[in-house]
C-alpha cells in the first residue's frame, strides 16, 4: 500500500466524502423506492444487472491497478466487500433456499462490511476524483444496494434462526483467505493487521496482534447481533402496521 501524500490522498469524512456518502445515501432510498413498486421478475433482473456492473466495475479498477504497475496478488476480489460481488449474482439468479441463504448472508454479513468500507474507505491514499477512488465508491455502493432489494420485496425473511449462516460462510471463505494473506504477504479480509484509521484499529489496540483475529469474530459476532435485532424490530412493526 502506498504511503498517503497531503497532495493525492483525501481523508475520512471531508467535504468530499460526506458530500459523497449523501449522494450514496439519496440514491439507495430512491432505487429501494422504485424496487418496491417493481414485479418480482424485474427486481430480480434488476439484481442481476447491477450485481454483474459491480463486477465490471471491479475489474475495470483491478485493470487501472495493473497498467500502475500493481502486482496482481494485492487485488484479488477477496475481502468481504468483493465477495459479496459473486454472492450478490448468485443470490440474484438461484432459487429456494440456496437463495434465502445467499441473500441474507449478503444482508447481515456483507452489507455492513460494505458501509464500513464506505464509511471509513481505504483507497484514501488515492486522489479522491482518481477514477480508481470512484470505482471503489460505485461497487462498494451497489454491494450495499442489491441485498436491499430482497427483503424489500419479501424475498428474504431474516430469522435470529439463521445466526448461524455467517459463520457457516465464514468457515467456509476464511481459512483459504488466511492461507493467501500468509503466503503472499496480503490483508485480505484484514486478519493480518487493521487498516488505517478504521475501528478495527481500536480491536488491534484491545487485543494486540496474537488475538487481533479473536478480536475480529467477537466484531462480528456483536454486528450479527446488531444487525438481526434491527431486522427484527422492523419486521415487527411491518406486522404491526399492516394489520391497522
């Protein structure tokens, strides 16, 4: 990672990035608000197309990276964020249960990994305008949007029954994930160390570096729980008004 310079790098909550996290917040009520009043065969293509433009997005950023000189290992699609690209298109065009599965592992696990990521991004090393700064902003927004279209359109009911589907995911990406971080000295899905400026520095500062990646599940483990109890809460007063 290169060393931010005052003269190419912008930093957490600017002008910038708050005027950017406005137009992002404005974007995702207005295409949630057209979703609502949409079939569920146009949600899903809807699902689908943006799903595959945040994945063309991604590998038109990773193009940028390598015409810098980048070595390829440093941008592989592997932190949360960019999983949930390939989570997102298969949740988009499976069915039944592989679908409720992908969709609310997308909801509960990813989406809030990407508001983190665009809350606290760690391109800021780059130009804010910097094309690659602006690629990062538009797949990490659509990885937010597109698990939102499921349970607005009730096509997945979020269950404290299903607390176990994240770490089931987990379990399953995680220990390949480690072994790449090891062998080509990476930060994907950062258990090497935090990233700068972030509240996983906070965790690291708790926990040091030998239990940083306990520090990591107790994270998530406290954002799972966070963001069912908010699932809940909704779910109940969605009852509660439909019925008056």
């Amino acid at each position: 990672m290169k060393v931010p310079d005052k003269m190419t790098s912008f930093s957490h909550f600017c002008p910038e990035h708050i005027g950017m996290l406005v137009l992002i917040a404005a974007a995702t009520a207005t295409g949630l608000l057209l979703i609502r009043r949409s079939s569920e065969k146009v949600v899903l293509r809807a699902a689908l197309v943006l799903s595959t433009a945040a994945l063309a997005g991604e590998l038109i950023q990773d193009a940028l990276l390598v015409r810098e000189g980048y070595n390829v290992p440093e941008f592989l699609p592997l932190h949360l964020c960019n999983l949930g690209l390939f989570v997102n298109i298969l949740a988009s065009v499976t069915r039944g249960r592989v679908r409720a599965f992908l969709a609310e592992v997308s909801l509960v696990l990813i989406l809030p990994g990407s508001v983190g990521a665009l809350l606290f991004p760690d391109w800021t090393y780059r130009p804010f305008w910097s094309a690659v700064s602006m690629l990062c902003f538009f797949t990490h927004t659509l990885i937010v949007f597109v698990p939102l279209v499921f349970p607005v359109r009730k096509m997945v009911h979020v269950s404290f029954k299903h607390f176990w589907y994240s770490y089931l995911f987990l379990a399953l990406v995680t220990p390949p994930i480690y072994f790449i971080d090891r062998r080509f000295g990476v930060n994907y899905f950062f258990l090497m160390y935090p990233t700068k400026d972030s509240p996983l520095e906070w965790i690291f500062s708790i926990t040091g570096a030998k239990l940083y990646p306990v520090g990591l599940i107790g994270l998530v483990t406290v954002m799972l729980l966070i963001v069912y109890s908010v699932c809940f809460v909704i779910g109940k007063f969605s009852k509660r008004t439909s019925h008056q």
